[in-house]
C-alpha cells in the first residue's frame, strides 16, 4: 500500500514523504482529523470552566503532548468562542458534502 497524499493542510511529521493533495495541485480540500471534549449544552458554568481548566493543565504535561507527538496529534486549546466558530464551519462544511452529495441515511 502506498499514501498518496495527506488530506490535511500540512505533512505529517510521521510521513514527511507522503505531499498533501495542496502540494499535488488539488486545492480546497482539507480533512484534518480534530478531536474535542464537550459537556451538555445546560452543564453549570462553574463545571464546564472547571473542565476546561483541567483540560488546559493536563495538555501542559511535557509527557503528554509528547506521547501525542508520537502520533502527530498537535495539541490546540481553543478559547470556547474560537472553537464554537470552527465547529460551525466545519459542519457546514460537510453539510454540504453531503448535500451535493445527495448522500442519505437509508
């Protein structure tokens, strides 16, 4: 099996061989892999600004955001608002995709 590109907008530190599709002349498409904890919409203030907080703290362990080096997962906390940002725009994204798509769950 051979990689042929990398869907994320830069190479990956685990492949460095492998070009993203951008390098390869296929522009505007971007699939990054991203992960996220979130709480229930109601979940108190308090709670949620205690979660992020230990979020924050454990991605500050060396150990940790080494380990996750090893995997070529780059670490990014954002400020609640950026990311309520981002994750509109990613899901209008694929609302999209599968729209044009004509994708259905059946």
């Amino acid at each position: 099996m051979t990689a042929l590109a990398m869907t994320s907008p830069k190479r990956s530190p685990l492949a460095p061989e492998v070009p993203t599709l951008n390098e390869q002349g296929i522009f505007n498409v971007e699939v990054p892999s991203w992960y996220t904890l979130m709480a229930p919409a109601k979940t108190p203030r308090d709670a949620a600004e205690r979660l992020r907080a230990e979020v924050r703290r454990v991605v500050a362990i060396g150990e940790f955001r080494d380990s996750l080096a090893r995997q070529a997962i780059d670490v990014q906390v954002m400020p609640q608002a950026e990311f309520t940002t981002f994750l509109k725009a990613d899901t209008a994204k694929y609302a999209a995709v599968v729209k044009k798509s004509k994708i259905t769950a059946e």
